[in-house]
C-alpha cells in the first residue's frame, strides 16, 4: 500500500511538472501581454507586471489590421476544414469497406502528399494559382490548405471507420439502405471521435499556417493572422506587447475549441491509432 501511494504521488510530481512546463510559455505570453513597454526590456526580466495595463490589447485590436486578419483565418480555416472533412470521409470510406485493384497502392500515394516538404511543393503550387487566378483570394488559400490536411484526414478516418463492426452496415443494407444512407446513418454517427479528431487536426493546422500564408497572400484583405503578427516587427524595433496581445487573440480559439473537443479528440486519436 505505502509503494502504491509513493508511486501515485511521484505519478502526480511528474504530472505537475510536465503541465508547468507546457504552461508556462502561455503563462509568459499572458503577463507580456498585460506589461508596460519598458517592463519588456529590464535585464533581469519582470515576472509580474508593476502596473498592468490594456493598452497592448487596444492598439492590437484598434490600431492595426488584427480583427481583419482573425475574420480572414476564420474564414480560410473554416473552408479548409470543412472541405478536407467532407473529401476526407468518402475517400476513407472507401479505402475501408471497398476492394478493388491498386487499393494499397493508392492509399500509400494519398499519403505522399503529406511526405513532401513544403519548399517542394511551395513553387507549384503558386504557379497553378497564379495560372487560376487565385493568389491573394479566400478560395486559393482554402484550397491549399486543404491539399496539405487532407493525406492525413483520409488515414485517419479510413483507420477508424475500419474500428466499426462491418455487421452493423451489413445488417442496414438487407434493411433496405442504400450505401450512402448506411454512411450518413450509422458510420457517421458511430465515427463522431474520429471526425473531431480530424475536425481539430485540421483546423489547428490551417489557422497556425504561415509559409503559404505569406507567399500565396500579399494583400491585407487576405492575410491571415499569423502574417499579421509579423506586422509589429519593424526595421528598428519590435512591439513585444503588441505581439504577446495578439497572439493571445489567436490562442483563443484554439484552446477553445481544445477544451470543448478534449475527450473526444484524445478517443478519435486513440481509437485511429490502435484499430484498423
């Protein structure tokens, strides 16, 4: 029993310690955020703010381009999610309940695209959206962002729709059901674990993108927040407060969506790790 208890603490130390360390860049970013500009450059630094202030969260969101930029990464992540999440779901229903020639093959090609590094890609990709006519558009960002999620979503999702007892579609389609009712009425709503899973990969992924942000979006109509955290860097000089303020916006909705999806996402990882 005493070895027990000394294990659970020494478990629970261990715990504290790991969650100290992965909060205290957030912690940092919150207190820098909330300092005056002459606090941010002391040597030694200033843990705790002497006077803490608003005035980096209203130049932030009244004196720059940032509420812009949020609605524009709304917008592109959403669409990007939204689309790698409805391909991703035929195209992994059908690697895991259909047989056909080249199927391993295929499979193992989807994923290339998740393999390539993105100084390979970057240069296609911006001559095909010049070619289209959609550099500096919603669409084409969308677009983008969809290509580099989508490999991953398909594996993802085919690993946890094979972890749902084929019996269950079987017995639907003697029912009467057609494949796309089987899909929609029982695969979906057994998979929901999965589809958040991929849900958050996905948006997290796109909404924290920078190297296609910057080179496939130039107008600030476009721009997304990443880029425009780069905006309070100067030649000479660089707002800290300005830039802790805004990243604190941009940490919102991620941790948001984290907290609200946690169990979910951490089943759907699990379930597409282990099954299949």
């Amino acid at each position: 029993m005493k070895r027990s208890k000394a294990s659970l603490a020494l478990i629970y130390v261990c715990a504290a310690l790991v969650a100290a360390v992965c909060l205290f860049p957030f912690l940092w970013m919150w207190m820098s955020s909330i300092k005056e500009l002459r606090e941010l450059y002391t040597i030694p630094p200033v843990w705790f703010p002497a006077m803490p202030t608003l005035e980096n969260y209203r130049t932030v969101l009244f004196e720059s381009n940032v509420p812009r930029y949020f609605l524009n990464s709304l917008i592109i992540s959403f669409g990007a999610t939204g689309l790698a999440l409805f391909i991703a779901i035929f195209a992994a229903y059908g690697f895991a309940r259909f047989k056909f020639r080249g199927k391993t093959f295929y499979q193992s090609f989807v994923l290339i695209g998740q393999l390539l590094p993105t100084a390979a890609i970057i240069v296609p990709l911006f001559v095909t959206l010049r070619t289209l006519g959609l550099v500096n558009t919603y669409l084409g960002l969308i677009l983008v962002y969809m290509i580099i999620t989508l490999p991953l979503a398909v594996w993802m999702l085919t690993s946890y729709f094979r972890s749902i007892p084929v019996e269950l579609e079987e017995a639907a389609i003697i029912d009467g059901s057609s494949r796309i009712g089987v899909l929609f009425r029982i695969t979906l709503p057994l998979s929901i674990p999965g589809i958040i899973a991929v849900l958050v990969y996905s948006f997290v992924t796109t909404w924290n993108e920078f190297i296609f942000a910057l080179t496939f979006a130039t107008d600030s109509s476009v721009k997304t927040l990443p880029i425009g955290l780069a905006e309070f860097t100067t030649e000479f000089n660089t707002d800290w407060g300005a830039v802790m303020a805004a990243s604190m916006i941009m940490t919102v909705p991620i941790a948001v969506l984290f907290l609200s999806m946690q169990r979910m996402f951490v089943g759907g990882m699990t379930a597409g790790a282990t099954k299949g």
